[in-house]
C-alpha cells in the first residue's frame, strides 16, 4: 500500500537559526496529526545536521545532491554527504534545478543513482511549461522524463522512488492545477509506470502534487484516487500551514 506524504520544500529561505526553529515547530505540531501521513522537510544543505536533532517524527530531506561521488566538485554536495546527515530523503529534478541550472534528464539519471547507492529516497519531479499544456504536449513531456530520467532502473530500485508531479506554470504563481487536471495526469503517470513495470509497482509507488498547493486546496487535491500527497513549497515555511496540508488526507 502506497504511502501518503507531505514533504516541504524550503527553497533557499531560512537562516540556520530560522531553519532549526521552524523544524521544532514542524515536530511539535506534527504530533497533532492523526492520520498516517509521511511528514518530510527537506531542507538547505547548511541545516541538515542541526535540523535532524530536532525531529523525530518528521523526515529529514535535502533540496538537490551532485551528480558525481566525490572529487574537484567546488561547492557541490553529494549523496553520501546529504546521507551522512541523517537525511533520508533528496529531491531530485525540481524545475528550478532543471531551468535555472540547466539540468538534463541524463545528468538527473545520475544522481537518482547515486542517491539509491547512498540508501536515500529521490523525490523525483517531472512536470510540464505552460506552452507544453497550451500546445497539448503535456503528457507526452510528463511521460518523456520519466523514461530518460528513471525507466532505465530495476524494478526494485524503481519501487524505492517518490514521484512529485509539479505543473511548471503553477510553482509560485498562485495557479494551480484543478483537481480534475491533477488526477488526470497523476492518473496518465501512474499508467506509464506500469506499462513499464506493471500494475503492483505502479500501485505503489507515491505520486505528489505540487504546483502551489497550500492548507486552502489541498483536501480537495488529495482527495483524488491518484493524488498521494504534496511535495509544498512556500506553505511550507510556516509550520501551522503545512501541518494542516498533513492534516488534510
């Protein structure tokens, strides 16, 4: 049975100090929810080591990891790094990291490997421009990164993966998928997953919505059959907020 989640995408937004008191208001709220919902803030590479000393229920992530093990890397962090923290989780192809940093579907390949060689999670994001969905190609894009970024993996490795589905034009612009157009692509996504590695990795595998999901929208989102949960940018970054996103399952 697959899991539900909401995992908090801080961005580049909090101090260190900000970051650990944000955490411990996270955790202390977290208590407060009642259903099984997976709690996840990944956060700035900076805050990792000081944040997992004050969580406990909630799950630890970072934002990106290196595409290489080690080496003359300046500024770059690795898998085995980010796991060296405590973290378990790493997102991996955030359309930020693809647009401003011009990450390619061989290059995130890369590091969904090295991340599953460092027993961390890839919350793997896919999702489509503006003009992708204007000019009808959403699917095809969806479907498309999924194949280059990930179907050259194990079904097991496969299974170990979270996918966040992040409408491009709805991160940070107040717009957001309806609940129809959500489940309708989480649905096309589920579909390719198990065309390719069949029915029982497919029902399990966690599909994530993201695309300015906050406390308002996000009973209704997840309310679908397809719809396991948030990957949440900014109603992340205040603790009651994205505790009622985990509440709204």
């Amino acid at each position: 049975m697959r899991k539900k989640i909401v995992a908090g995408n801080w961005k580049m937004n909090t101090t260190l100090q900000e970051g650990v008191k944000l955490a411990q208001e996270v955790e202390a709220l977290a208590a407060s929810v009642s259903n099984d919902a997976l709690i996840i803030v990944c956060t700035p590479f900076t805050h990792l080591t000081e944040v997992k000393k004050s969580i406990k229920k909630v799950k630890l992530g970072a934002e990106n990891c290196a595409a290489e093990v080690s080496g003359a890397y300046t500024g770059e962090v690795s898998a085995s790094m980010v796991a060296s923290t405590g973290a378990e989780y790493v997102i991996i192809g955030h359309s930020e990291r693809r647009a401003y940093y011009h990450e390619t579907d061989e290059i995130l390949a890369k590091k969904v490997k090295l991340a599953l060689a460092n027993n961390l999670t890839p919350i793997f994001c896919i999702g489509e421009l503006l003009s992708e969905r204007e000019a009808g190609k959403h699917f095809d894009v969806v479907k498309s990164q999924l194949e280059k970024g990930l179907f050259d993996l194990s079904a097991e490795d496969f299974g170990k993966l979270v996918i966040a589905y992040e409408p491009v034009w709805a991160i940070g612009t107040g717009k957001t998928a309806t609940s129809a157009q959500a489940q309708e692509i989480h649905k096309v996504i589920r579909e390719a997953i198990a065309a390719k590695y069949g029915k029982t990795v497919a029902d399990n595998t966690s599909i994530l919505y993201g695309g300015s999901c906050n406390d308002k929208n996000a009973a209704e989102l997840f309310a679908n059959p397809d719809v396991d949960g948030g990957l949440i940018g900014g109603a992340a970054l205040k603790a009651e907020s994205f505790i009622t996103i985990a509440k709204s399952f």
